[in-house]
C-alpha cells in the first residue's frame, strides 16, 4: 500500500503558515488535503480563519484542530490517535498538512512517524520552515550564534541566548525546505543579510525560496519526497535528549473586548501596549460597529495587519476575542486594562 504522504508546516509565530494553508487549499487541483493544526493559547484562531477562507476543498471534517498543548509535547496523547482516525477513515487523505504551533519543536513530530502505528501508512513528504523575513531583519534574532555562546561561556552570569534564538535555530535546522516569507515587506539591499541569518542553521543542500503572502507552489510545498523519519540523525536539535521541551519561557492569554469602532482605532490602542510590554504574537477576531463582517487581526511584533474575512454568522457570539502570547512574567493585568480601557501606555 502506498504511503500517504504528510507535510510539517514549522515556524515562529506570525510567520505566515495558516496564510500559506490557505493559498495551498486554494491551488490543491482537487487534492483530499487534511490539516492537522496546533495553537499556543485557549482560542482557536487559526483553525477558524482556515474555516471561514470560503474554498470549497476546505471542509469542517478535514480540519483538525489539537489545542491542548504544543503538538510536540503531546504527541502520544494528542497526535498519533488523530493521525490514526485520519487513516481509519473510509476515504483517507490524499496527504496531510500539519501547522505545527509557533513555539513547536518539529523533531519530536518527525519521530513520531517512525512509530510502528504510523509508519507503514504515512511518511513525512518533508519539513518546510516558515521564516518572517522582516522579523529576522529587524534583528529578532541572534545574528552569530557562536559569539552570544562564546560570551556565555566567558562569563556566568550572562544570559544572551532567548528561547527565540533556540526555537529559530531548531526549526530551520529541521527543515527540509526553507521559505522566506514576506519579502515584499523588506526593506531595498536586506534581502541577502535575512539569507545569510536562514542559512546560518540550514542543513547542507536544503533549499531556500522566496515568498509573498505565503505564495508557494503547491507542487513544491507538498513534493518534497523527503522521507524525514528514516533521517533524523542528520537534523540537529538542542533537545536530543529528550522528546519534549519547556513552554514556562513563554505565556498566553485570551481577552475579550466589545465592538471596535474602526481596523483603524484598534490598531492605535493595540501599537502602544506591544510596544510597552513583552508581547510576541496578539491574533483573534473583532467586531467592528455598523459591519457585518468579521474583522481577522494579526500582529507580530508591532506589526499589526488586519482585514475582513466573512459575515458574522446569525448563531454566533459576535464580539472582539484576541490572544496575546509573550514571555514569562508580561503583565497580564496591566494589559488586560489597558485593551479594556482604551487608553495609551506612557511613553
């Protein structure tokens, strides 16, 4: 029996994946795609942009949302039953997309397929590691390694390396392709330095493309014929040791808000809060006054895009919901208050 091939969909937060499903279900030509897709935070918002996208090829029953945890770490638990009730289905998928969470480590999900369940049914057709080009050359992560671990070593009460710089490295490390998404947004002449930072933890003869809006072939994306299970000595990882790793640098919490009164002045009262406290991701959905639709927000760092995606449904609880996921110890209550009152954070 021919292997059904799955596709791991890697990368930090904000970095384009559900924007990539989406252009993917659009362009599939009729091909039974199941997506398998994993959040950090208590709101399903991705799984629900991908619903609401309107594509035919895009049915409930084939969207699978794990929401109890990074699928990383719940893999025996969380992943492999629902990987096996995919298979026990009458008409399987022709091939399975998982969006990992943006805090994932891909290596432990990559493992998982060589499990005796899974492995003479499903291979992993390749890892694709979404890169926010923009991100990396704002500098948000480290730009030579070696040198932050050389002034570690030389002194111990330093601290230079962030939970950031270690998930980038692990995830592009792991990969079979690399997509640098969002180049559109780069800044003339950056490019080739946003390259050289991806290529840094590539493995040798990976490939690295150039993406807008997460534009890729769907040919490329799922054609890969990696095999990666039957190569996970050759994927460096920080966390060879063990299967799982630790989430308690990072935090998330959702909010409810009213209805807004424009994209225009929840954007203004969003900007000052990320930029006063530890804020990595804020993404959710909103009611704007006097429209019908509903709004999609997403922010990366203090970039904070928004825009319509469908009616609001007759049934549903309209209403502003949105997840902010930052590091450790970020002020929950002061956020909270300040997103509820509407006022600016002091310069």
């Amino acid at each position: 029996m021919q292997k059904i091939p799955a596709t791991i969909l890697t990368g930090f937060l904000g970095a384009g994946k559900t924007t990539t499903i989406r252009h993917l279900l659009q362009n599939a030509g009729g091909r039974r795609i199941a997506l398998v897709i994993n959040e950090f935070g208590d709101l399903g918002v991705d799984g629900e942009i991908v619903r609401g996208c309107g594509i035919e090829a895009c049915a409930d029953e084939d969207v699978i949302e794990l929401a109890n945890g990074c699928i990383c770490c719940t893999v025996a638990d969380d992943f492999l039953p629902t990987i096996q009730a995919l298979l026990a289905r009458a008409a399987p998928p022709e091939h399975i997309v998982i969006e990992t969470s943006g805090l994932a480590l891909p290596k432990p999900l990559v493992k998982a397929f060589a499990w005796p369940e899974v492995r003479t049914r499903v291979t992993v057709d390749g890892v694709v590691a979404l890169v926010d080009a923009p991100a990396v050359a704002a500098g948000r992560f480290a730009g030579d390694p070696a040198a932050v671990q050389a002034q570690r070593a030389a002194d111990a009460n330093l601290d230079h390396e962030s939970p950031l710089e270690e998930l980038f490295e692990e995830q592009v490390a792991c990969a079979d392709l690399v997509v640098l998404n969002k180049v559109d947004l780069l800044a003339p002449g950056t490019l080739a330095d946003v390259e050289t930072a991806a290529r840094r933890d590539m493995r040798p003869g990976v490939k690295l493309l150039h993406a807008s809006h997460g534009a890729v072939d769907p040919a490329v994306l799922l054609g890969l014929t990696a095999a990666a299970e039957d190569d996970l000595a050759a994927r460096p990882s920080h966390h060879e040791d063990h299967d799982d790793h630790d989430h308690d640098d990072f935090a998330s919490f959702a909010v409810e808000l009213g209805a807004v009164a424009s994209p225009q002045e929840l954007i203004a009262r969003l900007q000052p809060v990320v930029a006063a406290h530890d804020i990595y991701r804020i993404k959710g959905f909103a009611e704007v006054a006097g429209k019908p639709m509903r709004l999609v927000v997403q922010g990366v760092g203090p970039r904070i895009e928004t825009y319509y995606d469908r009616d609001w449904h007759p049934s549903e609880r309209r209403g502003s919901r949105l997840v902010v996921i930052g590091g450790r110890g970020m002020d929950e209550t002061g956020i909270r208050a300040t997103l509820h009152t509407g006022e600016r954070e002091p310069a």
